[in-house]
C-alpha cells in the first residue's frame, strides 16, 4: 500500500479510536502528531540515506573508470619500458662495438701509415724512373697523395683508398695507347707536338706539320730524332690511339730488354 495511503488510514484510524474515546480524545491527537513527526523525520533520514547511496555509487562508477584506465596505461608502460629496455640492450652492443672497431682502426692506421708514406715514395720514384709522359698530370697526383696523408681529417681507409687508385691509374697506362698533346722541351727549345704512347713500350713525338718524328730513348734518357721511315707509323698510331683507324701493326723502333742503346 503507498505510504500516502498507509498515513491517511492511520489518521482516520487514530480518529475513530479518539471519538470513541471521548475523554482521551486530547491524548490520541498528540500521539497521532508524534507518529507522523517520526514518519516524516524518517522519511527524510531515508532520503538522505538514499542521496548519499547515490552519491556513494556515483564515485564507485568514477572511481572504477579511473582504476581502469590507469590499468591500461600501466600495460601501456610495461610494454614500453620493456621495449625500451631491449633498445637500450641493443645500443649498448652496438657502443661496444663501435668501440672496438675504433681500437681496430687505430692499430690499422697505426700500421698502415708508414705503409701508405712507403708506397708514396715507391710511385715518385717510379715517376723518375718511367718514360716521361703525363708527367706534369702524374706528379700532380703524386702530390695531391703526400697532402692527403697528412689530413686529419681524411680516415687512414680513405687515404689507402686513393694511393690504390694512384696504383691503379699508373698500370693501366702499362696496357693501353695514348694520344695527346703537350709540349716539349729539347736543346733549350719548347714545341707543341703530339705524342704517342705505346703502354710503357715507346713513347714518341710528332710536329703538328709531321715534318719532325722522334721518341723517348729510355736507355740514354733524352729524346731523339727518327727518319722519315717512322714517320708514317707515328702518325698512324696517333690516329688509331684517338679512334679515328682501326687497330693495325705498327713497326716502330722499341728498345730491346737490356739493350744499351
């Protein structure tokens, strides 16, 4: 039954009770009075009661949202940190390997050095030695290499890199013909003239009018005059060495090996 209901049945109830009464009537209102006083002290201390429930409930939703979220971020950082934690593993062997290798590159270049000062030298001297062709080109490159070596700022692969390369350059021209023009100095003169390289076979000369052939005599070590019968030979080989005639045989004179002239 609604409590609306129950009260106004109670007080018609208290009502019969006092006319029949009588006398007490006075009495029987006062205590229908005290009833519905602490019904309604208590209907409200349930309503409160019922507020703070609420409320109660309100912050346990909140509270467990929070605790959730938080659950999830603290996955969220374990796999992080445990991520993290292999990356640092990881950086930590390649620091010591770094290390390593720059203690292997020391001694490398602690050894390698003299090497590379020997090897530099061997090709000056090689320079000397040789059938005076490019050599304004070729001591060039030997002095760029006696630069580098002293660069501290060039690593000691670097260097061995481009005395190799040097190396390199100076055995191809053992394998190949060459035609260029330069000039040369003979009794106190200079003239433009074009050369002809054989590998490191021959080297010989021609004027630009074809009316003077000569060659590089390795074995006196001075140039010297040829007659008119290589004259033709010479400038078929500079005409083959720049592509514009196929390959063919050239007799032209060559020093034999221990020869002395």
């Amino acid at each position: 039954m609604p409590k609306d209901r129950r009260l106004s049945c109670f007080v018609t109830c208290a009502a019969v009770a006092a006319l029949a009464a009588g006398p007490g009537l006075h009495a029987a209102e006062e205590a229908v009075a005290d009833a519905i006083a602490e019904q309604t002290q208590a209907d409200v201390t349930a309503a409160q009661s019922q507020t703070r429930i609420d409320d109660l409930d309100d912050a346990t939703s909140r509270n467990l949202a929070a605790y959730r979220v938080a659950m999830q971020r603290l996955d969220s950082l374990t796999i992080y940190n445990d991520q993290l934690s292999r990356l640092i593993t990881s950086q930590q062997g390649e620091i010591g390997s770094i290390e390593r290798q720059t203690n292997e590159i020391e001694a490398i270049e602690t050894g390698a050095l003299p090497l590379m000062i020997d090897m530099i030298d061997a090709l000056d001297e090689l320079l000397g030695a040789d059938v005076p062709f490019l050599l304004g080109e070729r001591e060039a490159r030997v002095g760029r290499l006696r630069e580098l070596i002293d660069r501290a700022d060039v690593t000691a692969g670097e260097k061995f890199r481009r005395v190799m390369e040097a190396y390199l350059v100076e055995v191809e021209f053992g394998r190949t013909i060459e035609a260029y023009r330069g000039e040369l100095q003979r009794d106190g003169a200079v003239r433009t003239v074009d050369f002809l390289r054989m590998g490191r076979v021959g080297l010989y000369y021609q004027t630009l009018d074809g009316a003077e052939t000569g060659r590089w005599n390795p074995s006196s070590r001075q140039w010297e005059t040829l007659d008119d019968a290589a004259r033709r030979p010479v400038q078929t080989g500079l005409r083959i060495a720049r592509k514009q005639a196929p390959p063919e045989l050239l007799t032209l004179p060559v020093n034999a090996p221990g020869a002395s002239t």
